[in-house]
C-alpha cells in the first residue's frame, strides 16, 4: 500500500477535531488495512515502537535538517526560517520539498512498509559512521517524497505528530473496525491492550481471531505488563475504612519493577515498561540466587542503600543508577540495593491477573528466601486498628521510607489503572509530576541555560497536555546546566529567548497553592513552583492529571 494512502488519512485527521470523526476515519483506515494492519496502527499515532520497545531513533531535529538539506539542496539559512516561521519541521520539510532545487532521477512510489522498516531501522545502527547511515536513509525517503508526504515523514521521525490520535482512538477504532464498536467491545479491547501493551498483536488478533482471541491474550513472559497503581488516602483511618481486608506494607521510595523470570533468563523492566537488566546485573544474580522459580513475574520496588550506614537514599541519587550503561560495576557498589517484593503476576506458565492478592502473596513468600538478602518481602502485616496501623506508619516513616500502602487482599490485578485496590498514605500535600513543554533562554552569566520551565498536566480526557504555570528561580547552577542538557534536543522552535519543547521531560514540582488563573489555558496556575527533581521514570502520559489539579483545587479548601 502505498504512503500516499496513510497520508491522506492523516491529512482527513487534520482536518477535524471531532474525537468521533478521527476514530470513525482510524477505524476505516483499519478495516481496509489487511496484513498491514500491526503496522498501521502504530504510524498513524505517528508511533514505530511497542511502549515497551527501545525507541531512540538516535536522531535529532538538527541531524533531520541534516537529511532535508541535502535532498533538496536547500540551504540551512533558509529551511531554518521556515521551520522557525512554522513552528513545525514537517512543515519546513514540505516547504523545502516543494521549492527543491535538485532533481532527482528517479522517484519511486513510497510504501507504507517500506517507510516503516526504515524508520524503525535507524535505532539499530552503531558505531563510527552511524549518523552518516541515518542522514543517508532519511534523504533516501525523501528523496521520493512529495511534499506532505516529507511533512509526515519529518514529523514521524521528530515525535511530532499533533493529530490528537491517542491510545484511545486507536482502541475504539479496533472495537468499531473489526466489532460493533460498543462498551463490551471497547473493554475487551482495552484488557487486551493493558496485559500486552502493543496495538500490534491486539489490532491482529481482533482481525483475525475475534472477540475470542482477543479474550485469550494474556500476560507473557518479556512483555512489560502495565503497573497497577494506587489512590491516595487522606488518612490512615481513612484508608482502613476503605479497605475491606487489608494488607498494610511499608511504602518504599525506590524504582518500581517488573522482574520477569524464565528458567535461566531474568529481565528487568521499570514502570514505563524499559529494560534496565543491564544497569541491574546484582539483581540478576540475586534473583538466580535467592528466587525459586522456574517462571514468574515478581513486581517489586528498588531502593539503593548507602553501603555505610545502611539508611535508603534518596530516589533522585539513586536514579543515576537507571541512566549509567557504563562502568556499570562501580554503580553496583557505591549503590547497593535491596528489592523489596510485593506482587507475584505470573507464575508456574499462568497469569495471576484475576487471582486475589492474598493468594498471589501467599505463593510469592514461597518464592523468595526470607532471609536478609537482596530481594526481601516489603515489610507488611495485616492490621485492622487504626492504633496499630498508626504504629506501623510511624515505624516506616522513622525507618526512612516514604509512607505505607494499605492493600485489599481480595482484590484482582487491574494494570495501568489507578483504582481504589491499594492506598497510599504519606505525609503533606503531595507534589505534582508535570510535563515540561517550554523554556526560556535566562539572562546575564547563565544566558547559556534554559531556565523559566513552563509545566503542564496531561488531560486524560482530551489527550492533550495542559499548562498549569511557570517556573521561575529557585534552581542551583548545577540543576540548571542538568535541565539544558535534557531539555535542548528537545527544542521544536524559537521564539525570541522562548524554546518550544517536545513534551518528554517530567519533573516533580512543588507549590504552596493552586489558583485560578487566566494566564494558562487550563485555568489554573500554580503559586511558587519549585524543583523537586526529574521523574526519568515517567513519560508525558504518566504526569498527574488535569482532573487532580482540580481536585486538589477544591480541596486546599475545605479542612
Ligand atoms: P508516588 O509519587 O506517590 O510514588 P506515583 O504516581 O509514582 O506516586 P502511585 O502508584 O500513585 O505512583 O504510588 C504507588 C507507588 O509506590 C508505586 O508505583 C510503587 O513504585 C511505590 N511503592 C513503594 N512500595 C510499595 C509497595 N509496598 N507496594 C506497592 N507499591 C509500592
């Protein structure tokens, strides 16, 4: 099938929007598909990668203007005033395309596949001449492009595609192309989705398996599950109310993981679903070691212990750990960790998913060795008074963790989602993870640093980010020069001293209040934003929600 077609339904979202609209020209768009079906329901979220896949393209804005100058002749003078009028590099690439001053010989017809297996192609290349490589196959595609279809391209290869297509529409579409598009459809395309997290196999089993096969799909060993994820509780009390039969377990302030097990091989997957197995080569000797299993996915939380005083440190040290591909030894022992276990998803070839926690927990304690090794049970017991609860809370908090979770032991696995099967109760009004969508260049001696953050929440509903203030000062010189290094190869456009960002970056704000305000389109700013440190373990979807600002709104008020 031929790239035209796919742009031509891009260009048809552009032109609306209607959620209805877009997921009815998804859904045809699906239906008339046939085998490139997985394929198509990644690139028209503008996506060449599963969540769970290594994504980095290893290609920057400036490496892609690299590619549409040399295709086209068009000098770098000019396809930056294009790109910095239009705010958007797809549209200098068409504008580029357009007014090309090279011809080529030969232009072949691009494919939808072809397209795509290049794209996807230039993760892969290593080493010494990598960049020439990559510069070279996206000049080759679009060399053969017209104008749109390099618009779609660039904004493909960039992660800026804007046609407000979500992992929802791409669920309903599923449901309306091969089902009637009803809420029994809907849902068994979203359990679908959240035990696999790839729209490829679910988009190809409801083609060709039906409801039935879509029912079958289960947790798979290697394929990340989403996490389940908690409510906050305003109380301990609060929380025990709420709570059939509880389970209460120290909250640890670490890295959330999924430890997945096969016989011999152990891979580790963190919350956003990457691999870190590299980075962690101690728990996977700790794992060989102390876990009896010959599959299972344990779900646990890692903490880094300082190797002196045996106190946890905190996550934003810690994380340095996440980062470093390198010299990986060193990490392992200026940062030792302990795995503390929760959660047993998977075991003996069959997924636990729907089984209770009591008995999900019952057999992960007859996994791990119960001694003081790496991996050890979360300190948890099963209290029911508020008096003893209370105790315990204190006791966790005195031991330097974060807080405690009061779990329901009847309670199934929902992944991705944030229902009420476990609480959190932790100390003060909690901080808010939000997206940085733009900077400012600051003034004076740090004119090199990017400074004046301007932060969004993600509004589920919409699927759109959402600016809820900007952030000032309050930001050491080194914290600085850290967030210029992030934030630069995220630049989109330039205004003035004003940079435009992709939204990739998380970072935990604090804030003494939120206000209303008609300064962000949100309608809500907030009072005195401070830097709280870079969540690395959150994407732009996992940032707090439009609907907790407002609800955090309300309730500053009330006592
Ligand atoms: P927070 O910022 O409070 O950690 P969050 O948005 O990162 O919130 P939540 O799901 O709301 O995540 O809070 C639960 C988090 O607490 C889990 O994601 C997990 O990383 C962590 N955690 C620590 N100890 C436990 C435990 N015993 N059981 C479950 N989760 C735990």
């Amino acid at each position: 099938m031929d790239y035209g077609c796919l742009v031509a339904v891009y260009d048809r979202l552009d032109e609306t929007s209607s959620t209805i609209e877009k997921t009815e020209i998804v859904a045809e768009c699906f239906e008339n598909a046939h085998d490139l079906l997985p394929v198509l329901t990644q690139l028209v979220r503008g996506r060449l990668f599963a969540p769970w896949e290594p994504d980095d393209l290893g290609v920057s804005s400036s490496l892609t203007a690299q590619a549409i100058e040399n295709t086209t002749g068009v000098d770098e003078e000019q396809l930056e005033s294009w790109w910095r009028e239009a705010g958007d590099l797809g549209d200098a690439a068409a504008h580029a395309i357009e007014s090309r001053a090279q011809t080529t010989l030969v232009s072949e017809t691009l494919e939808i596949r072809h397209v795509y297996d290049t794209l996807r192609g230039l993760a892969e290349y290593e080493g010494p001449g990598s960049q020439e490589r990559r510069i070279n196959d996206i000049a080759e595609l679009l060399a053969n492009a017209d104008p749109n279809e390099a618009r779609y391209i660039v904004r493909t290869i960039v992660g800026a595609m804007r046609l407000g297509v979500g992992e929802g529409t791409i669920r309903d579409a599923i449901a309306m192309a091969f089902f009637d598009g009803s809420d029994d459809a809907v849902q068994a395309v979203e359990r679908a989705y959240e035990v696999t997290n790839d729209f490829r196999t679910v988009s190809e089993t409801a083609r060709t398996e039906g409801l039935a096969g879509l029912d079958d799909l289960e947790v798979q060993l290697f394929r990340p599950v989403k996490a389940m994820l908690a409510q906050k509780a305003e109380s301990v009390a609060d929380a025990l109310e709420a709570t059939e039969r509880p389970l209460v377990e120290y909250k640890y302030d670490g890295m959330r993981v999924m430890i997945h097990i096969q016989s011999d091989e152990v891979r580790v997957f963190t919350r956003r679903l990457g691999d870190v197995t590299v980075q962690f080569p101690d728990i996977v000797t700790a794992v060989h070691e102390e876990v009896a299993a010959e599959n299972a996915i344990i779900e646990a939380e890692v903490v880094g212990y300082d190797p002196d005083t045996g106190s946890p440190i905190p996550f934003q040290e810690f994380s340095k750990r996440i980062k470093r591909k390198t010299n990986i030894e060193e990490m392992v022992a200026a940062y030792p960790v302990t795995v503390h276990v929760f959660d047993l998803l998977y075991h003996t070839d069959e997924s636990l998913l729907n089984t209770p926690l009591s008995d999900r927990i019952e057999r992960l304690e007859t996994l791990i060795d119960q001694g003081r090794g790496t991996i050890q049970r979360a300190t948890n017991r099963r209290l029911t008074s508020v008096d003893n609860t209370m105790s315990f809370y204190r006791d966790a908090l005195a031991a330097g963790q974060e807080g405690i979770m009061v779990k329901n032991l009847d309670a199934v696995y929902q992944p991705g989602s944030r229902v009420g099967y476990m609480l959190k109760v932790k100390p003060m009004m909690e901080p808010l993870d939000l997206v940085v969508v733009g900077a400012k260049w600051s003034e004076g001696r740090k004119s090199n640093w990017l400074g004046r953050l301007r932060l969004a929440c993600w509004d589920a509903e919409r699927e759109e980010l959402r600016e809820v203030g900007q952030m000032f000062s309050g930001l050491t010189d080194a914290e600085l020069r850290e967030i210029t290094t992030k934030l630069e190869p995220l630049i989109q456009s330039v205004e003035g001293r004003t940079a435009h960002l992709r939204p990739e970056v998380v970072i935990e704000v604090e804030y003494e209040e939120i206000q209303k305000s008609t300064t962000y389109e949100s309608g809500y700013a907030l009072r005195f934003p401070r830097f709280g440190g870079f969540r690395d373990d959150l994407g732009p979807e996992d940032a707090d929600r439009f609907e907790r600002v407002e609800r955090l709104y309300e309730e500053q008020w009330t006592e």
